[in-house]
C-alpha cells in the first residue's frame, strides 16, 4: 500500500513580514520564490471497476489511494490560508510531490534542495477503516520501512515425466517460498514486526514441461534498519545458491591437495570464476587464485580463503568422503573456498553498483606452508586497505549462525622447532661405556616445560609442545643420537622470541650436563615464524556492526584468545586485517569433532551465513571509506523506504491542534502498520508527522480497501484534511519564531 504524495512543510523566517506565496509581486524588496509545486501520481491499479460519474477514462489507471484527494484537502488548505495570507509571518510550503507509489519521489524532492529551511513537516492519509471526521496517530515508529525483491532460480527443463533428466526450479523456488517465511517466524525478535512477502510466481512451462528457471518476487518490511538490512542479506541466500556452494564445498573435499599442491583445487576455482564472468589472476604464490570484482580502482577490500588440506586418513564414511589416500580436508578449508565463491556470486550480480574493487583471494598452504606470506611478497595486495577472514568453529557453543570475535589478539603466534642430541652408542648392559641421549633429551623435554610454568607471566598465555621424540636403538641399544621436535606458541611478539632464545639454551645445556652435543633448528626457511593473530580496533566495530545486522545482536559474541595459529596473521603484519569465527554447531545433532580430526565434518548449513557476512564485510567496508559517497546499494526506480517515524515534539503538537479542529473523542491513538509511506524521506532529513485521517461513514456501506480496484473516496473528509492542514501550518508558526508577531484572532477563526 502506497500514501499520499502531498505534504505540507512550514518554514520559519522570523527576519521579514508578509510574504506572498502564489501571487507575483511588484515590491523588489519582497520573497518571490517561496512556492512549491510538483506532478501527482497514480496508484498503479487494475482497472476501475466503480461505475460512477468519474470514473477513471484512463485505461488500467485509477486512483485507487486517494492521491487525488490528498490534493484536494492540500489546494482547500491554499485557498484558506491565502485568504489570511497577511497574518502569516512565515511561510507555509505546499508541496505536490510526484511518485509516492514505489517511485520514492520525496527522496527526490529533497535532493533538488527546495526544503533546505523547511523546520517542520506534516502529512496525512486517507484510510477506509476509520470514521468520518476522525483522526489516529502516534509517536515514534508509525509505519514500516520496505524493499523490494526479485529472484530469478535456475534449474533446466525437462518432460515431467522425466522429472530425474531435469534440475526442477519450481520446486527450488517453492522451497525458497517457504523458507522465507522462517526469516520471520523463526529468525526475528517477536517484538520487532517483520514482514516477508512473495506476491509473485512465474514459472512458464506446459503442463507437462519443467521449465529452465522460475522467477519470483516481493517486498520485506520492518521498522528498524537493521531488521531491513537483515531481511535483505537473508533473502539472497536462496537455495541456488546455497545448493551451489555445497556443490562446490563437496567436490573440493573428495580431491583433497597438500600445501603448494593445489592444483585441481586451483582449477575448480578458476572454472566458477569463469563461469561468474570474474577476472582472475593466477598463480599466485604457486596455487593461489586472486580474484577482482568491480571497478579496479580504490578503495580495494580483500576477502581471504585458504585451499590446501592435510594428510590425515578421512574416518567418516559418507558419500563424499575424500578419494585420495591420507589427505582430507579436515579444517574447512573447502567450505571457506565455497564461502568465498558464494559471497563473489552476490557480489558479481551487484557489480555495477559497487565504487571500489573486491579483492578474492584463494590462498594456498596455510598449513605450516605460510602461504598467506608468499601471497603478501607476489605484491598483489599491495593497494588493499583492509582484509577479512573466517574459520569455521565445531564448538558446542557457536551454534549455526552465531559468530564470535574480539579485538586485539585473537590467535597465538607460533613456531616449530626440531632439535637433535648427540651422544654414544653402546650396549644397554654397559652405559657406562657409552654417553646416553636419550637422559639428556628426556631430561631437555622435562625441562622445556618450566620454561611456561616459571619463567613466563601468567597474565602472557605461552604453550610449549613437544610432539614428537625418536631414539632408533633396540631395546637393548643405547642410539647413537636422539631428534625430537614441537611447538612454541604465544600471544606477544615479545614472548615468542624469548621462547626461541630459551628453547636453544634449555637443549644445549642439557645436552651439555649430560656430555652430549645439540643442534636446534627452528626452520624459518621451510615453516616461517606464524605471528599471532592480531584484529585491528577499527575492523572490530565495522565487524560488529555488520555480523549483529546479518545475523542477530544475539548471535554476536566476544570470546577469549585461543593458542591455535593462523597464517592470516602475515596479512595484518602489512595492513589492517580482522578474523572471526564461524558457528557450525546444531543444537540438535551429534557434538561435531575438533579440527584436525579424521572424523571431522562440516556442517553445510553455515555456508550461507560464510558468504552473507564475506560479502557484507566488503561492500559496508566500501561504503564506509573512500567510495562512499559514489556507493548506492538501492536501486534508482525503487529505493529501500525508510520506516516511517514521528516526532516526539510534533506528535504533542497533532494532539493539541487535533482536538480543536476535530473533537476530544476523535483523536485516536494507533498501533505501528507494516505498510509503508516515503513520507519517511522526509523525516530523515527534518522532524515530520504523519496521520490518518477516517473516511468511513457510519451509515453506508464499508468502504474498499486502499489498492483496490473497487476503492472510493468519501468526499465529505476532504474539509477535515484542508481544515487540518491549515491549523496545524499555522498553530506551528504560532508557537515558533513568528509567535509574537501573529495575533490569536487568526487562529481563532480557523
């Protein structure tokens, strides 16, 4: 339902007198351009189907929401005012504003700056459901902010009695139907009124043809911005797209690739990004696929995914279960690629509309390979001014479709490092004879650990592994020498590098006490250094308000640093970088196993939340810098409308202007409808105040509804509407800086 297009604005000017408002004048001293006038438009109707005397001669167009009427009431509220025109010591501003009706003509009539000193505004509407005479309102939220959509799903046709040789879209489209329904029902606070609907449903097969694709279409409605920006990234996630996502997801995961040894992973990649029309570079840093989405210039945001596995044997017996002995996917490598490919398709359908680039990065060997390293030294990120990440999180408390985060360091830095003791060999029956290297790695091993627990602040979180430990004698040969080898993990720089110095002085003295040699190699050449993972402040409140938008202020969550590295750390050694975690837990199902686990799964329903927030990230973060002010995200015929909200103030005022003109017992107060006004233009830019005004007579027949074909106006409201706009005009001025300067009589005959 559309409201009307004619609204009355006042401006003060308490600096002159008598000013015309529609009549030229002679006196060079006086205002000549204090008028404002604008073409109406149609409720967009069928045709008329009330037979009367004026009946619409137009075919297929009616006013069929009382715009005409609207300017009636504003032209008798002119004449009026007019007849007093020398007692206003102000100026009141009539508008005729053209498409109301999805056109967001206000949002126009405020940018061609015609109400630059408008102080205040007033509007009303028509509604069949109230009685003549009467009037209903209220302060705050008053009407619903809405946007529209249109989704096109593609499948391929087919004979329907073959329905197993085609992709049916129109069951794909009927799902997303329903499953819209839950972005209300089961998604949305009950307390904050949402509204989704799918008005249209086009799928053109015969009878007995499945159709290639199916469109479907309609509005989303709310009365917060963030419930409408909510709506909005839910509905994209449709399940073409999510079906595609865990296409890819799953034929990444049967062909699973070590680090810098991507290559058919590299190709899936590079075949989707073909297939979206994305350019691409490749390789990078071997393996590596770096995509471009937009213009090509500034400001650029990067989004990261990492591609290799690792070589564990996959336990989970399913139909995908990887194909290649010893490797698995058993991080979520390949749902962080599906991710990223699903937010570059959102993105990619947006393309025009986005002012900066969106850089796809594709990364190989964050398992120990450091690719995230490789890829800042190719130089291809060197004009990126921010990147995001993700990983997903098998942890019972991060349900699907929650996230966590915070600012500052998140992830431990790490290192590795292999050390070896010399000694003698000899007979386990003679140790004397021999120098035992075994004692001395024990001896080393044991006290590596004092190395955390004495010598390191417990406010400084520090972990030091050792993993692995070799001595090849036989059971009853002392070897000749002893390897083992760990990892050193901590938060701060700092501590990381005294960990090092540390691990080196523990080794060789041991070996030293007990008359061995040692070697310590940290493998800075093979397995560089990992920093921690560090958010950057400004990053970690553009996050929040993006994920507490795409996902819920409920299902946003700080947490604690955990000593688990990550390479993503190198990016935001060179630029501002932020990471998070992703929920995959059901709340119903089975405790997922840790990563790094033969039997770990991916739950493929995080997807869709993955892609919302990649893409989100960037195109907020876009809007947010340099392209700003050139990034509109609305369409230009059809804008997303604000909600409709009136002010506090001027609601007071309503009330006291109201009950003279039309009685105590006919002001009524309202609850919010999900309908929606660009009314609401206005009030974004200036205090407003919008009203309904009743029409229905208390003896005829009820009246149709607004939109219909069958709608009428009952004419004897019209002298409600133009007294109402003429008291409300002028008792505002009254009561503002021409208040001293008009008498009371005026308002008195009105």
């Amino acid at each position: 339902m559309g409201f009307f297009n004619l609204f009355l604005f006042i401006i003060i000017f308490h600096v002159f007198v008598t000013t015309p408002i529609f009549s030229h004048s002679n006196n060079n001293n006086e205002r000549s351009s204090s008028s404002i006038s604008n073409f109406l438009d149609l409720a967009k109707s069928p045709e008329e189907m009330v037979e009367w005397e004026h009946k619409s001669k137009v075919d297929e167009k009616m006013h069929a929401c009382a715009h005409d009427a609207h300017t009636a009431m504003l032209l008798g509220a002119a004449k009026i005012l007019k007849q007093h025109e020398h007692q206003i010591k102000g100026t009141v501003v009539l508008v005729f504003q053209p498409a109301e009706e999805g056109g967001a003509g206000a949002k126009k009539v405020l940018e061609a700056g015609v109400l630059d000193k408008v102080s205040a505004i007033f509007g009303l509407h028509l509604v069949p459901t109230l009685p003549l005479g009467h009037v209903a309102s209220k302060p705050g939220p008053f009407m619903a902010g809405s946007g529209t959509f249109h989704a096109t799903i593609h499948g391929r046709g087919g004979h329907a009695a073959m329905p197993h040789l085609s992709i049916d879209p129109v069951l794909a489209a009927s799902s997303a139907v329903v499953n819209l329904q839950q972005l209300v029902s089961r998604e949305a606070d009950p307390l904050d009124p949402q509204v989704v609907t799918v008005a249209n449903f086009h799928g053109d097969g015969a009878f007995n043809v499945i159709p290639d694709s199916v469109t479907i279409g309609g509005t989303f409605r709310a009365f917060s911005p963030e419930s409408i920006t909510r709506l909005k990234e839910r509905i994209q996630q449709s399940p073409e797209v999510f079906d595609w996502m865990v296409g890819i997801r799953r034929k990444i995961h049967e062909y699973p690739e070590l680090s810098y040894e991507e290559f058919k992973t590299s190709e899936v990649i590079r075949a989707e990004l073909d297939k979206l029309g994305i350019s691409y570079k490749h390789p990078v840093a071997e393996t590596g696929v770096i995509g471009y989405i937009g213009t090509g210039e500034p400001p650029f945001v990067a989004l990261r995914a990492d591609i290799d596995g690792l070589p564990i044997q996959e336990m989970v017996e399913w139909e995908h279960k990887s194909k290649v002995p010893g490797k698995m996917h058993a991080c979520g490598h390949d749902a962080h690629t599906a991710m990223v490919l699903g937010a570059a398709k959102i993105l990619k359908q947006h393309e025009d509309q986005i002012k900066g680039t969106v850089v796809l990065v594709f990364q190989p060997a964050e398992e120990g390979g450091a690719g995230a390293k490789r890829v800042l030294e190719s130089g291809v990120l060197d004009k990126v001014s921010a990147i995001f990440g993700l990983h997903v999180a098998p942890v019972r408390e991060l349900p699907v479709g929650h996230v966590a985060s915070k600012a500052g360091p998140l992830l431990a830095g790490t290192a590795m490092f292999d050390a070896t003791i010399h000694g003698r060999g000899g007979h386990a029956a003679m140790p004397h004879f021999a120098i035992d290297p075994v004692l001395a790695a024990s001896s080393a091993v044991v006290n590596l650990q004092q190395l955390v627990s004495r010598e390191a602040d417990p406010l400084d979180p520090q972990v030091l592994t050792v993993a692995n430990f070799h001595a090849d004698g036989a059971y009853n040969v002392i070897p000749d020498s002893v390897t083992f080898g760990g990892t050193i993990r901590a938060l701060l720089p700092e501590s990381i590098a005294r960990l090092k110095e540390r691990i080196h002085q523990v080794i060789t003295g041991q070996a030293a006490v007990h008359r061995c040699t040692a070697e310590v190699d940290f493998h800075e050449d093979k397995k560089p250094l990992y920093p921690a993972t560090i958010n950057d402040d400004k990053l970690h409140e553009h996050f929040l308000e993006v994920a507490k938008k795409v996902v819920g202020n409920n299902n946003v969550h700080g947490m604690e640093p955990v000593t688990v590295s990550e390479d993503f750390s190198f990016y935001q050694e060179a630029l501002p970088g932020y990471f998070f975690m992703l929920g995959m837990q059901s709340l119903t199902g089975e405790p997922l196993q840790s990563l790094h686990s033969p039997h770990f799964t991916v739950n493929e329903d995080a997807l869709p939340y993955g892609a919302a927030l990649h893409a989100s990230l960037a195109t907020t973060y876009l809007l947010n810098h340099d392209g700003a002010n050139k990034v509109d995200f609305h369409e230009d015929k059809k804008p997303l409308y604000p909600a409709t909200i009136n002010d506090d103030k001027l609601h007071e005022h309503f009330l006291e202007v109201a009950k003279k003109v039309v009685g105590n017992n006919n002001v009524h107060g309202m609850e919010p409808v999900t309908v929606s006004e660009d009314f609401s233009f206005y009030q974004e830019a200036l205090p407003g105040y919008f009203f309904m005004l009743g029409m229905q007579s208390l003896t005829g027949e009820p009246l149709q509804s607004l939109h219909s074909p069958h709608f009428t106006v009952n004419e004897d409201a019209l002298p409600y509407g133009a007294a109402l706009h003429a008291s409300l005009a002028t008792t505002y001025l009254l009561n503002h800086d021409g208040a001293n300067k008009v008498g009371g009589k005026y308002h008195d005959e009105l």
